[in-house]
C-alpha cells in the first residue's frame, strides 16, 4: 500500500488549481506551507489541505499515519474506504505530486511512481485526526480496489480524486460510493523509477 508520496507542487499551480476550482486560500498561507519533498513516509510531517467553509480550503501540517488502535499495531497510514460512511468524519485532501508502488521479493524493491495525467498535481481522499495527548495531529489516505492503472502493481490503491470532486470530498455532496473509486484506465500514469535488484 501506499507509505511513500512525493509533494513537488509549486505554489503558483495550488492557487491557480483552487481558483479553477472557485476554492478560496486563506491569505495567511504561502509556498512555506507546502514544503517540496522528495519521499514522505509513515510518520513524517507533511501538508494536507482540510475545509475552512463551504469555498475555503487550508493547507495544514500534520503526521502521517493514525496512532495504532492497539498496542502492538502499527499506525494507520491507509485505511479501507468499500462500505463506510464518512459523514462524521474529519476528512481532507493530501496534495501529491505523485506517489509510489513497490513489486518484488528482493530488497530493495522495484520502485513505481505514479501520476496523474493532464494535472500538475493530485489529491487523495484523506481523513484526519486533533491531536491527543502529546501525540500531534494525524492524516491517514483512504484505499480503494485497484484500477487498472495499479492493479498490475497492487491488489489495493490509494483514493485519487478528480480535482472536479476535491469540495464534493470536502463537503460531502456526494455519495461515498461515487466519490471513492479508482479511476478509469490511463488516468494515472507510471514509470519504473528503481527496477528490482537483481
């Protein structure tokens, strides 16, 4: 499943995506809020954008990865979305440029980047969690079946959105079901970016 993503988003493509979108950026915020990173993994601080009002949206950093629910699991970095409601649930886009898939027994494993065709960024369906304790706040990615753009990677995906249902997510106006599926075939392009060792 998906550990590692990549957010190489630069500033002027987020404003001019949310303003295509009639989405509203808090005037606070700057390209500081979303950091360029090569490799984010499970526990690494990084953005996510969560609703403000019906047309505001807001950059955020938080960790990646719920806490663990017991106390021999690990944290939550994905998190099945087939029959849920999400309703009463905090929910949020992360923003990715792209994100990966690894195949092979051997380690290292080949290495699969993916990307989002015709878009010079992604947003994954996301829920998210206050912080607790001294624990800080959390985000985890939604999965889904595979499409048929990763299912000859993985038996799971993460939840791209198409940016014309980013506010549906966010405001819920849409159902669960139509929202959270995999795209159709060619939306999302892969290139081998470490081949399996040998």
């Amino acid at each position: 499943m998906c550990n590692d993503y990549e957010q190489h988003i630069l500033w002027a493509e987020y404003c001019r995506m949310l303003e295509s979108l009639a989405l509203e950026i808090p005037t606070h915020q700057t390209e500081l809020d979303l950091p360029r990173v090569d490799n984010i993994h499970i526990n690494d601080p990084a953005p996510i954008m969560r609703a403000t009002s019906d047309t505001g949206v807001e950059l955020t950093s938080m960790t990646f990865g719920f806490p663990p629910a017991g106390p021999k699991g690990g944290p939550v970095f994905n998190f099945r979305s087939e029959g849920r409601q999400f309703a009463g649930s905090k929910r949020c886009l992360v923003p990715a440029s792209a994100f990966f898939e690894f195949t092979g027994t051997k380690y290292p494993k080949a290495k699969h980047r993916f990307t989002l065709n015709g878009s010079p960024f992604m947003a994954i369906a996301g829920l998210w969690r206050e912080a607790a304790g001294n624990k800080p706040p959390t985000f985890t990615m939604l999965t889904t079946e595979p499409g048929p753009d990763i299912a000859p990677y993985h038996n799971r995906q993460v939840v791209v959105l198409r940016p014309g249902d980013w506010a549906a997510w966010l405001s819920l106006t849409k159902p669960e079901a139509k929202l959270l599926q995999p795209l159709p075939a060619g939306s999302l392009r892969v290139e081998t970016v470490r081949p399996e060792s040998s």
